[in-house]
C-alpha cells in the first residue's frame, strides 16, 4: 500500500505532457470557458482522413514545451470539421479555413485574431501563437502593409506569417512587389535570399535571369542548395513553355484554337535552360521546332521530327502526346497516306498503352481518322468503344470521390 502511495505522488508531481484539448465540445461553452478565463481560443480544425492533421496530433501536440506554453495560455479545441459543431463552424469560418489542418486563435467573442494552416514544427507552431498574444498577428501585419509599411524587417515579418497561414498566393504578391523594386543582386543577401528567394519564378523577371546566371556562384560560394534552386528554375520554365505549345481543344465549338505564336519566349526560356543546365532542354528543342511547323502548317515536317523523336525515345513524346498532335494534323489534312500513317502509329500505341487509363481516348481519333478514309464501319465501332470507355472512367472517377 506505501508503495502503491508513493507510486501515485509521483505519477501526480509529473507535468502533463502535451496539449490538453477540449475535444469537439459544443462551441457555445468553449466561447463561455474563455470569457472566464480571459484567454484566446486555438482551434485545431481537423478531419480524420487528413495525414498532416495525424502527424501533428501524434508529434507535435504531445510535446512538453508545446503543452506547457498552450496549456497556460489558451483554451484548447479540436473540432473534427465534418461532424458536429464542426460542420457549423466550418461554415461559420469558411473563410479562414483554406485547408487541413487549419489553427484559428480566436477571441472570446468568436474573432478570429490568427490563423495557420499545414503541418508546422514545435518552435513555429509556438512562435505563431506568440504572434497572437502580442498582438502581431496576421490580420495586424496585413493592416500595417496596406497602409504602406515597406520596412525590410516587417517585410519578413510577414513573410512568415503568410507561410504560417499558408496563404501561398499572398506571400508571392508581397515577394513579387519587393523583387521587382530591388536589384536582383539584392537577392545574394542571405536575409533577402531566405524571405524571397524561392518566389523567384516569374520567367519574365530581371530577377528570374539574374538567378539563372548565377546558379553555379550560388551553390558553390554562397553554399545554397543548388538542386533545390535548379527544380524552382525547372518548374517555372516549364510550366510556361508547355503553356505555349498546348494544342488547346474548344468542345463547345468542336474545333482547334489558334496555336501561340510566342515562339521567341520559348526560345528565351529554352535557353535560359541551356545556361542553368537543366533537364529537358532536347526536348523542349524538338517541341519549339514541331510547334513552328505546325505554326506554318508544315505538316510533313512536323510529323517527321515527331517520328524522330518517338524513335529517340525523348520524354515529351510519349503515347498520349503524340496522339494530341496528330488529332491536330487530322484536323488540317486530307491525304489518305498521311491519315494512314497517323493511323498505323495509333493502332501500335493501343497494342502497347493497355495499362494506360487514359489511352481509350485514341479511340476517338482513330475513329475520325477511319470516317475520313470511308471505314465507316470501324469508325462506328471505335466510337462506341471510346464512349463506353469514358462513361467507365467518369463513374469510376465519380465513385472514388463519393468513397472520399
């Protein structure tokens, strides 16, 4: 029995570890308790298929400092946002919740006065909340930049908090604005680099060139992380060079739309590629030099690079590419030879694409293809095949989102 005692004090003498919540308690008496205890409410809005919300929940939460900091300073809740007063106050902050998890830190009168969104470390997850309790919080530091505050320090400042709240569209307009205000040179500054370096994405931007001509200088003698700089550099230029060479289908009007003809951008962005040494450069050459074939309705030209580089195996011309071209030549040929040659490469694709979810839709072109050579027979065929293989997909697509 003593020692059953003794056991017991000791047990009680131990801190508590870890947050403790309310847990999806009706909302009116968390607003009562925190106007008693004169504190602010934080709120983890959750679901329970969200794998970020899990993680802080089992790493973060628990953690000694993060429940001995929140546990004395604010009223602690956790709603799952699908069920309960959750469902009400999804609604009734609609507006702040932008994704899970989201933290609200509310006042005693249901303000929301902070808010954070994503998986965040226990050091930024207490350093939010302090900006919540001194009152430099997001709402705050937004007020202060509207109203003309362009001072460096409270620029990254709010930097922070936009990437806390994770308000991704936000903080790339505050970088955007201060970048194209400041040299790009600027930017081998450590403390600029850390609060706007990786908004460096506009292909258009001094900014954008000044990084590419200094890519190697950055990771060599200011120790950056080059791989993490050449996969922003990969990802803005092409994200605008497939932007150019889309072959854009209107359905309404059941036509093409005019091809860009910005083909000077794509051969700056191409070798801006070329200069920083990234991936993919033959090709986006070979897409430039088929996007100005087609441009010249060259067709023979164009279907002749394609077939190269099919045959060279390079990586933008796959399957599924290849036959948005050539639905595009069909559109503008009536060659019986050429409309056989698009066919045959069809025909082998399908024998070799049958993993490939999306490959039925060749069915459709192949289809077009066959009613213009006067197969009308197998165009009727491959026609019912292609709507039976869509309806398939767009239930499929439906029931993963209903078991969602």
């Amino acid at each position: 029995m003593l020692f059953a005692l003794c056991y017991f004090s000791v047990i009680q003498a131990q801190p508590f570890q870890g947050i403790i919540f309310h847990d999806n308690e009706s909302w009116s008496s968390i607003l009562k308790l925190a106007s008693e205890q004169n504190k602010l409410i934080f709120m983890d809005c959750y679901t329970t298929w969200c794998g970020p919300c899990k993680a802080l929940a089992k790493e973060i939460f628990p953690q000694q400092a993060v429940g001995e900091f929140f546990n004395s300073n604010f009223v602690n809740v956790r709603y799952d946002m699908e069920k309960g007063d959750g469902k009400m106050l999804k609604e009734k902050y609609g507006k702040n919740i932008i994704g899970y998890p989201t933290l609200l830190f509310i006042d005693k009168t249901g303000k929301v006065v902070q808010q954070m969104a994503g998986f965040h470390e226990a050091d930024e997850l207490i350093a939010g909340a302090k900006k919540a309790l001194q009152g430099r919080d997001l709402f705050t530091l937004t007020k202060e930049y509207r109203a003309g505050n362009r001072d460096f320090k409270f620029l990254c400042e709010y930097m922070a908090s936009l990437k806390g709240a994770f308000l991704k569209d936000s903080a790339a307009h505050v970088a955007r604005e201060f970048l194209s205000n400041h040299h790009p040179k600027e930017l081998d500054k450590e403390e600029v680099w850390n609060a706007f370096g990786s908004y460096v994405t506009d292909v258009d931007s001094p900014a954008f060139e000044y990084l590419v001509n200094n890519i190697a200088r950055y990771g060599y003698k200011l120790k950056r992380d080059r791989y993490q700089i050449s996969w922003q550099l990969e990802i803005s230029c092409t994200r605008e060079l497939k932007s150019i060479f889309d072959i854009k289908y209107d359905e309404t009007r059941g036509m093409f739309l005019p091809l860009s003809t910005d083909t000077a951008k794509a051969e700056k962005i191409i070798g801006f590629m070329s200069r920083a040494s990234l991936p993919g450069i033959n090709d986006y050459r070979m897409r430039l030099y088929v996007h100005r074939m087609l441009l010249q309705n060259r067709l023979d030209e164009a279907w002749d690079a394609i077939l190269i580089a099919m045959n060279a195996q390079i990586s933008g011309f796959y399957s599924l590419s290849v036959e948005k071209y050539i639905r595009y030549m069909v559109s503008r040929t009536n060659n019986k030879n050429v409309l056989k040659g698009y066919l045959t490469i069809l025909e082998q694709f399908m024998n070799t694409s049958k993993e490939d979810n999306f490959a039925f839709g060749m069915y459709k072109t192949m289809a077009e293809i066959n009613e213009r050579l006067g197969n009308k027979k197998v165009a009727k065929e491959q026609m019912e095949r292609y709507q039976q293989e869509d309806e398939k997909a767009r239930k499929a697509v439906e029931a993963f989102f209903k078991k969602g």
